[in-house]
C-alpha cells in the first residue's frame, strides 16, 4: 500500500508541477516557495494540539485546491500559484511519509508514525 500511495503522490505532484508551468511565473519562484507551507510546524512551538493544527492546515490539498479553484474563478494568479504551491509541497511530504499530524505529536500522522519501520 505505501508504493501505490507514493505513486499516488508522485502523479499528483506532477499535475502540480504542470498546473505551475501554465502560469506565467519563473522556475526560480517555484523553488523559493516550494518549502513556505512548512511555516505550518511553528505551531509546534505552543503545543502539539496547535501544532497539528497549523501544520495540518497549510498541508491539505483539499484547502489547495480550494484556493487554486479560487484563483482559476476570479481570475487571479497570485492565488492560483498559492494553491499550487500548497498541493506540490503536500504530495512532496507525502511521497517522504510526512501525513496529516494527530494532536498526539509531530511523529504521528495519518499515513503511520514517521521514523517507524513498517
């Protein structure tokens, strides 16, 4: 099951990459920005409730999408990158094994304890 969810997110990522390549934005922006939704895991540095919290919210696709849909609708690029940017960086975590966080602790996410040997 772990390689077809990495498969999964490779394709993903790869849509992401695309979606990125229609707007009219340099690669280097996409490098720079690509780890930005990590900002997400300060939270930790209240509690891991927050913690997860904050992470969890700048590492859901679906809140991606939502913002990328956004942008397609008005039209506005600026979030349309926002929501790409969201979504890749998502799928590049999960490709890694890094998942949704549970109030527990960073380690404990929705794809199995991170550093596990499964």
């Amino acid at each position: 099951m772990k390689t077809t969810i990495q498969l999964e997110e490779i394709a993903m990522f790869g849509l992401g990459i695309y979606a990125f390549s229609l707007l009219p934005y340099s690669w280097w922006l996409f490098l720079a920005l690509f780890l930005v939704p990590d900002i997400g895991m300060i939270g930790y540095v209240i509690n891991s409730k927050f913690g997860a919290l904050s992470y969890n919210i700048f590492h859901h696709k679906g809140l991606a999408i939502i913002i990328y849909g956004i942008g397609i609708s008005i039209p506005n690029e600026t979030l349309q990158l926002s929501g790409i940017i969201l979504f890749v960086h998502s799928a590049f975590d999960r490709i890694l094994g890094y998942g949704l966080k549970y109030e527990k602790g960073f380690k404990f996410t929705h794809l199995g304890e991170i550093g596990k040997k499964s």
